[in-house]
C-alpha cells in the first residue's frame, strides 16, 4: 500500500506515492531522481547520502521517508541555481577537493550547513574536519576538501553566495 509523501525538495514541492518503509534515500534516488543522493553503506557510516533536512544534515539511509512529511530537504542538485553551480561547488572545483566525486555530494550538503552555521566567524582546520569526519573519501585525504570549506567560506563573507 503506498501513502502520499508531500515535502519540499530543493525549493520545490513535492508530492511522490511510496511506501511506508522506504527509506528518504529509496524515495529521492528513485521517484525524486535525485542520484547525487548516492547509495553506499546503507548504515550511516560514510556520508554518501548526506542531505539537509530542514537546513540539519542526515544520513539519508537512517531517515523513514515518510518522517519527513512536510518538511525541507535539500540535497546537491539544490545547489544549482539556472543552471550555474553554487559557488561551494566552485571553490571545490577550484581547490581541487573533488577527485573521483562519489563523496563530494555529501560533503557538499555538510560544507554548506557548515559554512551556513558559521556566520562571520573563521572556520578553523579542526572544525572542518570535525564536520566533515561523517563523510569518507578514499581519494583525496582531506586537505584540499578541507581548502575547499574554507575557500568557500571566503566566498560567502565576500558577497559572493546564495
């Protein structure tokens, strides 16, 4: 028996039919065709299905779709606005943390909420990687992702973000 699910996704209202156990990765990998929203681990271990969930990230494999009835959520499609990418996903481009791409999705959505949260004060080394610990990736070994945060942060204190 599917059930309606009516939310936001990436500033869009949604509404899909699914089923009761699926979970919020099933539902947007398959009726949301978000496929940023990348299966792994299935256990809330390696970040690949990070998203926001009302401006919070969450394992996306840990969330009952049907939890999030009403709500917002975000995942990195969002983050293209008119076809131009987020100047996050610049500076990732820029700084070189993207290499084989299948972490970036979710480090994108901890980034954003991240750097979001942060306000005006300077994010350090230690709290990027304290955030981002819940995202694995195997190529990059961190410091330019961690470049990345903070050549996006410069970004959004300069004017230049949305």
């Amino acid at each position: 028996m599917k059930i309606p699910l009516t939310f936001v996704l990436n500033n869009q209202e949604t509404t899909l039919m699914i089923d009761p156990g699926q979970t919020l990765l099933e539902v947007l990998r398959g009726q949301g065709g978000m496929t940023s929203v990348h299966r792994s681990c299935e256990e809330g271990e390696c970040g690949a299905c990070t998203v926001l969930l009302d401006d919070e990230p969450v394992n996306a494999c840990l969330v009952l779709a049907a939890s999030v009835q009403g709500a917002s959520v975000m995942t990195s499609e969002g983050l293209v606005k008119d076809g131009t990418p987020h100047p996050l996903m610049k500076a990732f481009t820029d700084e070189l943390g993207i290499q084989c791409g299948f972490c970036t999705p979710g480090m994108l959505m901890n980034a954003y909420a991240l750097i979001r949260k942060a306000g005006d004060t300077e994010l350090t080394d230690a709290v990027i990687r304290k955030t981002l610990e819940g995202n694995l990736c195997r190529c990059t070994g961190y410091v330019n992702i961690v470049k990345s945060v903070k050549t996006a942060q410069k970004l959004k204190m300069a004017g230049e973000w949305w």
